[in-house]
C-alpha cells in the first residue's frame, strides 16, 4: 500500500492542468459566425497568403465566401486545416462549412452534405514547351502522368488504364518533375495549371479538356439542412446575377464551360486583376529582390517559430512528468502497476504517432471527448514522448544499486524520501543526455501537429515554398531557424549535466 500510495501521489503531482478555453460570445449588434474550413496548403487561386502581404488570406473561394456570408447574414471566419482532414474537421464542429476545391463525387456525398456547384472545370493537360502535343487520354496511355494524390483526376487516369499515373500532394512538385524530365505530361484542375502552369515558360498547355469537375460546398451529413438551402439559394442568385462571373474574371477562371452551364454567355464582366498581381508577386526576380522577399518571411516565419517552441516545450513537460510515473511504476509500482505501465509503453511505441494524433483529434469526438488542437497536439506529442522517456528513466534508475535506497531507509528515510534525495537525482544525471535528444527530436515531431490545423514552422515553410515556388533558399531559411531552435536546449543540457554531476567524481574517489 505505502509503494501505491507513493506512486499516485507523484501521478497526481505530476498532471498538468487542462487548457481552459474562453467562452466567446459575440457583442450585441454583431453578425453571428459562419466557419469555414479550408487549407492554406491547396495554394492558389483557391485559399491562401497573399504573395504581397503574407498576413493576408486572398483566393477565389475566400471572396465567394465574403459574399455568400454577406448575403446569408454572417461574418466569416476562416479556419485552416489539412486538406485531407477538411471533411472529418466537419465532424468535429471545427468550422460549420468547407470550401476548398472539394468535388462533388459519390465518395464525398457518403461523407457529407454539398451544396449545389459554384464552380464547374475540367482537367488540363500541361507538357514541357516544345514537345509533341498530348490530345487527350488516348495520347497518355504509356506515359507518365502526373497528378494530384485522391483527386478527380487521378480516378480519371487510372480508369484510362496503360497510363503510368504518378501521384503526388503539392501540386508545384508535379510541375517540377515535369519540367525536371521525371514525367512527360500532368493533368490537373484548370485553376492550378493557370497558376502554376501557365505562368512558367518553360511549360505549355495542350489538349482537350479531361473530364467534368464540380466543387460544392460541404456541410456536416445532415445537421444543417436549413443552412444548406440558405446557401443554394444565395449561390443560385450569385450565378444568375454575374456575381460569380465577375469574381471568376478577377482571378482568370471564368471558361467556356461556366459558360454553358450557367447560360451566361456574356463576356469578360472584370479585368483580371488578382490573377496579374499573383503573377507579379511570385515571378523570378533578382538576388535582391528574392532577398526582400526573404525579409517579408521573417515576421510569418517567426511566430510559426514560437509555435513550435511552445508545443514542443508543453509537450516535453508532459513527456518527462508522466515518463518519470511510468518508470517508477515499472521499477517500485509492484506487478500490477509494472504491467499496465508494460502495456500502454509498447501500445505506443508499437504505432505511429500520426495515428495517435488523428485517433485523438478525429477519434475521441466520437465518445463525446473534444479538444481543441492545441491541446490535441500536445497531448499526442506528450504521451507518446512519455513512452520513451519511461524507458530511459527505468534504465537511471536501474542503473543506481538497490543498496543506496535499503541505506537510506536503514537512515530513517521513506521510501519516497529515499526516492527524492538519493535515488532519482543520481539517475538524473544519466538521462539527462537522451532526453535532450528525445527533445530535439520532438522539436521537429512537431511539424505533425500540422494535419490538425495548427500552423508551425515546417507547416509554413511548406506554405511559402508552395506559394513562391521556392523550396531551395526558403528550406535553407527554415533549416537555419530549426538549428538556431535548437541549439539553446542542447547548451540548456550541458549546463544541466554539469551542474548535476558535481561532487559525483569527488565522492567517487
């Protein structure tokens, strides 16, 4: 009972307190929220930063949600995600809608509700300037086709068959390994080849259009019919009235077959002005302006920094709290306790902690169990960290000889006393080294926290690099920051391991 007693005693002192979250309220007068899910990774012209002001966020489908929000009686709010977890996000209550190229399939419907199309495109076959034209599938059956990974495309290529499909998930690697020689075509939505495609003189557009694609806006299954038929109707009324048309002119998409489909046969209603000034902003410019654009990327990439840091630092707290219960379970808990610290140890490091994220953030909703991404992707970090941070901790405390704990009991010590002055600060000294480690490496674990929304440093460097079209010399920027991240923390553990030891070799001699 004393061993229970002790070991509960230190799991209670050691539990962190839950993150509490204010509840918002929105002041009189003020139009009520409407939430909209989309991912800042699909790039342009659907949802994302501003080339210009990277603490914009611009896109067709941002000024189609301005103005549905503003007819429906609402005040959007955008909330970033993977684009991958955009429909489960639904189901979690993290945004009432979502609007981001979504197509509206048979796999899609079975998983949520979608609203009637506002946009209507086709595949686009691009190839590398001067090769032989590609018509259509036919032409690609034996070639290397690249597209992008669970789109409509790709189920079109594959049901082609004899096509070499290779699928990937930013669409400016695609265009790379065109241009790099790696593929001999791609077949995307029309909207990413106008930006990333047409633009690049080293590539050209050809062919027919592949396919029909519709995007609608999705809603959780069932749970907003009346939301949903508000939206029809205002998305019916932007169709019919040239609202769509003429945001679709601004950012160059308007097609022919908008045209057959609305019946609006009119021409150009706007100049093309977000498309020019995207164009402007990402095209090749010299070392001082790329040096500029550098510049523009310290305040984005700085915060993401401190995002970083902090789920980092949170989730290591966590780690090494509940490591130090799991391994005094496993050293003095007794049976029991060394057996259900065995199992939760090998439950978590026998699975990938991008499983343990999404069954916590995705899953747990589903038992009535919902937690805000912050909390989520500490709570994933801290507990699979736990596991291994157990492990080291049992090896220090193993590694002291029984006889200093029976010495210091035969002084009138307790067991916890024991624990507390003799036994733990000895094996301190000798996990002090990996756990350093273990924390570098949960530095960069963290850019997993990523899939649940929250934006940190490798998420960014993804979105600007997705942006610019600029892996090399912003991979280069981020990797400095990571390395200037972690170089305290191992100076931190130096001091540590030095500041433990004293008196250790004095009283060894």
């Amino acid at each position: 009972m004393t061993r229970l007693a002790l070991i509960f005693g230190l799991l209670i002192s050691s539990v962190i307190p839950a993150f509490a979250q204010p509840a918002q309220t929105t002041p009189a007068g003020a139009l009520p929220q409407l939430r909209y899910g989309g991912a800042l990774s699909s790039g342009a012209p659907y949802t994302f930063r501003d080339p210009g002001d990277p603490n914009k966020i611009i896109g067709f489908e941002v000024d189609i949600m301005n103005t549905l929000a503003e007819r429906l009686g609402y005040r959007p709010v955008f909330v970033n995600n993977d684009w991958a977890s955009l429909i489960p996000g639904l189901d979690t209550g993290l945004y009432d809608l979502v609007i981001n190229g979504l197509e509206i399939t048979s796999a899609h419907q079975a998983a949520a509700d979608f609203s009637i199309p506002y946009y209507i495109t086709f595949g686009q076959i691009v190839i590398r300037r001067g090769d032989p034209p590609l018509d259509n599938l036919a032409a690609l059956k034996g070639k290397r086709v690249g597209t992008l990974q669970a789109s409509q495309m790709e189920y079109v290529l594959r049901a082609a068959g004899n096509i070499d499909v290779r699928v990937y998930d930013e669409e400016i690697d695609v265009y790379s390994d065109l241009k790099l020689g790696r593929l001999d075509a791609s077949v995307m939505d029309f909207p990413i080849a106008v930006y990333y495609a047409k633009p690049d003189r080293a590539l050209e557009f050809t062919g027919d259009p592949i396919g029909r694609i519709e995007y609608g806006i999705a809603l959780k299954k069932g749970a907003h019919p009346e939301l949903l038929a508000n939206i029809n109707s205002a998305l019916s009324t932007m169709l019919a009235d040239g609202t769509m048309h003429r945001i679709l002119d601004r950012w160059a998409l308007w097609t022919q077959m908008m045209a057959q489909a609305t019946g609006d046969a009119r021409s150009m209603l706007a100049q093309p002005i977000d498309y020019d000034r995207f164009v402007e902003a990402t095209e090749p410019t010299t070392w001082r302006g790329q040096l500029e654009r550098y510049m523009r990327f310290l305040p984005q990439l700085g915060w993401a920094a401190v995002a970083t840091v902090q789920i980092s630092v949170m989730s290591m707290v966590l780690a090494v709290a509940f490591g130090v219960v799991l391994a005094l379970c496993r050293v003095y808990g007794g049976v029991v306790l060394d057996r259900i610290a065995q199992v939760y140890i090998e439950a978590i490091r026998g699975t990938p902690l991008l499983i343990q994220l999404l069954f916590i953030y995705y899953g747990l909703p589903k038992i009535g169990l919902q937690l805000d991404p912050y909390v989520a992707g500490v709570l994933a970090l801290g507990l699979n960290y736990a596991a291994y941070e157990a492990e080291n901790y049992r090896a220090g405390l193993l590694a002291i000889p029984r006889h200093q704990m029976e010495a210091a009991i035969a002084l009138n010590m307790t067991e916890r006393q024991s624990l507390r002055y003799v036994v733990i600060p000895q094996a301190a000294r000798i996990v002090v080294p990996p756990t350093t480690n273990d924390f570098i490496s949960l530095l960069k674990d963290s850019s997993l926290v990523s899939v649940i929304s929250l934006v940190e440093l490798t998420k960014t460097y993804e979105l600007l690099s997705t942006t610019y079209y600029d892996y090399f010399g912003t991979g280069l920027l981020v990797g400095a920051i990571y390395l200037l991240l972690g170089l305290p923390f191992v100076r931190l553990a130096r001091w540590a391991e030095r500041h433990l030891s004293r008196g250790m070799t004095r009283a060894s001699s």
